[in-house]
C-alpha cells in the first residue's frame, strides 16, 4: 500500500499504539563501515519498502532501509552517506507527534516531550 509522502515538519496523530521493538538498535555515522547480512525484508509486503539486517562496529544489530546503504557485494560490507539510528518511539492512541521525514514505510518523529525515533506509517493519521 502506497502512502502520501510526509511534508518536513507535518504533525500526525497516533492512531494505532507501537511499542519499540529493542532498546539498544544498530546506530552508525555517516561513512562509518557495518556488515550487511543477506537476511531481508518488505515491510508491509511492499517491495519498495526493503529492509536489511546489519551489524554496526559496536556489535548492535537491527533493520537498516535498504536504499541508504551502498555496500561492496564482495566483503558484504556497508555504509551510508549520512548518520542513521534505528530507534524506535514507543507511541500510544491519540499521541499527536511531528514528522521530521519518512523512510521505507516509518517516519522519523518526535513527541511533545522531544523524543525522537521510528514510528510505522500504518500507526499515525497525518493531520497538517
């Protein structure tokens, strides 16, 4: 299923609650190196939403979106262009958050106290 495209900075409203599936996620800087498994997944069964599960320098491991990482097919070895931080927010029925931008089917958001992290798009109602 296709979404509309989040605005930068566009406000939704929680409509499903989602609690945050690891407390310590995969977090690298930009051009910091990571391994890449072949293990893959679609979110939500879309093959754009493509998902892959790496393993940082510091031994954390979690689901990265396929598309930022430029990797070499022969060391199975990774890295993106900009910082990424696999941290989800654990949100609740009727949370209002603020999307800062949208990846593979998540938007990175923050809540009324500033917590930032994943949210699945299929969790919120985009209000403005």
């Amino acid at each position: 299923m296709n979404r509309p495209q989040a605005d930068p900075r566009r406000t939704c409203h929680v409509t499903k609650d989602y609690q945050a599936s690891s407390p310590d996620p995969i977090s690298v800087e930009a051009y910091e190196s990571f391994a890449v498994s072949e293990k893959r997944s679609a979110w939500e069964d879309n093959p754009a939403w493509i998902w892959v599960w790496c393993t940082d320098q510091r031994g954390k491991s979690g689901w990265m979106p396929k598309n930022i990482i430029h990797m070499d097919a022969d060391t199975k070895v990774g890295m993106t262009s900009s910082a990424y931080n696999a941290i989800e927010l654990t949100v609740t029925v009727g949370q209002k958050l603020t999307i800062e931008h949208e990846e593979s089917g998540w938007y990175w958001c923050y809540d009324q106290l500033g917590n930032h992290g994943w949210v699945p798009i299929s969790h919120v109602l985009i209000l403005s």
